[in-house]
C-alpha cells in the first residue's frame, strides 16, 4: 500500500524485484519482507513521519505455515521487531494483536518496541475519542452528500449524544462505527 501512496516507493520496490525475481514466490518471508519493504524504506526519503499500521497480526495466524514449527504471527511478529531496530528513526509501525504472551515476549526483547494494553487506557479517554471519531465522521459524510448533491443534511450529534454511543459501545470502536453506519444511513 506504501507503494500507492508514493511513486518513489513504488520505484524501489520494483526495482527489488527486477533484481530478484524469485522474491514472488519465495516461502522465505523473512528475504521477502527485507528487500520488499526494508530495504526500499532505507533507501526511501520520505516526506515525514511514516506509520506503518498491520492490524491484528495474530488474526487467522495462529497456526503454522506447512513445515514450520512456528506460528506464522510470531514469525512475522519476529521480523517486524527486527526490523524496526533497522528503520530510520521516522518510520514506524504500530501492531495490534489480541494479548498473547509469546507476541509480547518477541516485542520485548526489540530495543525500539513499545507495549500498549489498550484495555489499561482509561474509558473516559476511550469515549472522547470516540466522540471525536463520530464527529469527524459525521463530518466527512456531510461533505460527501454536499458533493452528491443531496438536499437532506445529517443532524449534529450533540456531546450528550455522543456519550451515550460511546458508552453503549462499551469501548468498542467496530460498534461505533456500525451505528454510525446506520445512523448516517438513514
């Protein structure tokens, strides 16, 4: 995805490519992962801060590939802490997972890692966050049916409103976003 926000990024990792073919379809995903994306992030200038977000790296990945003893989430999880010690200081990633030990372990031992429980983040955080993820959301719908050309704007939603959504979400962005989904849909 980096290589379609950045034409100098996708210029990189095409020339990873065309110097080594065989990296498609190659089990090895430590070899894939340096010269896919480390080493064309060494080489990239980016224009700022970069942040790498891989979302639910334990997801569905439980198990091992075929001949490996490993799970696939720790294997990736293991190249990911390596290679963040090995990035410019402006590019970063941010992994979430369901809290597993062995994760934590591989995250700890790299000097550039750091562990957030998003469940010890205070609620009364989690709810204003979500207040402002509704309104920027509301927000963005109402420019996109200005555009279209729609007669019926979408109501504000107050703060009380708001609170009350963020609290029957129980912290639960996936839910927040679903009623929204419903509620600006209507």
């Amino acid at each position: 995805q980096l290589t379609e926000l950045h034409e100098s990024m996708k210029k990189a990792v095409a020339t990873e490519v065309h110097d080594h073919p065989a990296l498609l379809s190659m089990r090895d995903l430590e070899q894939q992962f340096q010269k896919l994306v480390v080493r064309p992030l060494k080489k990239w200038r980016s224009p700022g801060p970069v942040v790498i977000v891989i979302n639910g790296i334990n997801r569905g990945g439980d198990r091992a590939i075929q001949g490996e003893e490993v799970p696939l989430c720790e294997k990736l999880a293991s190249i990911l802490a390596q290679a963040s010690d090995e990035l410019p200081p402006e590019i970063r990633f941010i992994v979430t997972a369901r809290p597993d030990p062995a994760l934590l372990n591989i995250f700890s031992e790299s000097g550039s890692a750091r562990h957030i429980d998003i469940m010890s983040v205070p609620l009364e955080i989690t709810y204003r966050d979500m207040c402002e993820f509704v309104r920027i959301r509301l927000q963005m719908k109402r420019a996109w049916l200005k555009q279209h050309g729609h007669e019926q704007p979408l109501i504000d939603i107050d703060e009380q409103s708001c609170r009350i959504l963020a609290a029957a979400s129980r912290g639960n962005f996936g839910w927040v976003s679903s009623a929204l989904f419903k509620i600006a849909s209507m």
